[in-house]
C-alpha cells in the first residue's frame, strides 16, 4: 500500500517503465500513471500537497495520504467506483430470417465492427420484406446500452434506414421496443435504461435485405 500510495502521490507525464528484462524497472520514478488505474481512482485532481513530512493528493475517487517520517500511508475512497459494462452479445446465438451471400448471422457478434462487406464480418439476408436479425444472451441480463452497427459500403449503406429495436425478457415479455430512421454512421449507441432482456431484436420495417457489422449489448453486473 505504501508504495502504490506513493507512487499515485508523485506520477507524471514523462516515465515508461522496460518489461523485457524479466522485470518491471522505471525510468524518471513515479512519472507514469497506467491508464488503467483511473477505472478505481479517476484522474488527478491537482498536484500533492505537502504538511512537514505527510503528503495527501486527490483524485476524483479516492484521497491518498503519505507520511514519510512514519512510512505509513491511506488510500481512503470516497465515490463509488464505476464498472465498466461488459458487451454479451459475444457470448450469445445469433440467428436471422434468411442467409445470403454467405452472410450468416454470427458475423454481427464476432467482435469486429468492419461495417465493409469485403471485409467477412457483415451478415446479409435476403431481399424480402421485414428482415430480421437476432441475437439470445446465454441469460437474462440488465441492458444498459446497445450499439448497432450497420453496413458502410456506398452502395448499401442506406438499407438500415428504417427497423425497430425489440428486446425481451426470458418469458418473451417485450421490454423495449423502438423504430429508427436515422442510418447508423457507422453505428447508432441506443440508451435502454437498465431493462431486463435476453434476446435482442432488429428488424427492417421495409422490404430490402437487412446487413449488420456488429451488434453489442452492453451489461454491467
């Protein structure tokens, strides 16, 4: 604790720190702050404020004190901490109303938001009326945000022009549904507020052929 509250007194913007030596060694101490740190502690508030021999430093989520007389030290949190969400569509089924040009469904929850068809990762269905396109989480979770990602290709980009969102819950209640006209450039983040769902929905509201880069469904625990 010591050390890691000294190290958060005293960071800058200049240090890198070698791995390949076998271990971790620094150059300039205590001047690189790792970026994954701000998830627990947030960003510096200010510089550390120095009393005889304690040093205290704030950030957005904690307070952190040093006395170096004492060799003792307190990283004391004072907001919660904010979890970053989770995307579990990855870790669901996708299936879709039809497949063509090999366009099959699992491509719009294979991680890759590449929204050109060259590319192997946009599904395609038929051209027939009312598309659709769906994905079932492993369980129900709580939706905090979804993001569509639609085709990018000049040609087709259009096409996700006019569908509704539907998300429903583990006995198939309907928790959130929503039409859109806007085209997804190249993605369109949608707020659900934290409802229950396990399988999410999309489907075009014209007769055309549906095509999706990517779909995430963002979840925090």
């Amino acid at each position: 604790l010591f050390t890691f509250a000294s190290f958060l007194l005293f960071y800058g913007p200049n240090t890198y720190w070698i791995y390949n030596t076998g271990y971790n060694k620094t150059q300039g101490m205590f001047d690189y702050y790792p970026e994954y740190y701000n998830i627990a502690t947030g960003q510096s508030l200010g510089s550390p404020q120095r009393n005889g021999w304690v040093y205290t430093r704030e950030f957005e989520n904690v307070s952190v004190r040093v006395d170096l007389e004492n060799k003792t030290a307190s990283i004391t949190q004072y907001r919660s901490v904010v979890e970053l969400p989770t995307n579990v569509a990855l870790n669901g089924t996708a299936t879709q109303s039809s497949t063509d040009f090999g366009g099959e469904p699992s491509r719009a929850i294979d991680g890759n938001t590449n929204g050109a068809y060259s590319g192997g990762s946009v599904t395609h269905t038929a051209n027939e009326s009312s598309p659709w396109w769906q994905v079932e989480l492993d369980s129900e979770k709580t939706i905090n945000e979804i993001i569509v990602y639609g085709r990018t290709d000049a040609c087709c980009a259009d096409r996700l022009s006019d569908y509704t969102v539907t998300v429903m819950d583990s006995d198939s209640n309907i928790t959130f549904t929503e039409s859109y006209t806007s085209v997804p450039n190249p993605s369109l983040s949608i707020n659900t507020n934290n409802i229950q769902g396990q399988i999410v929905i999309i489907q075009s509201n014209d007769s055309t052929a549906l095509s999706l880069a990517e779909v995430q469904v963002l979840y925090i625990q």
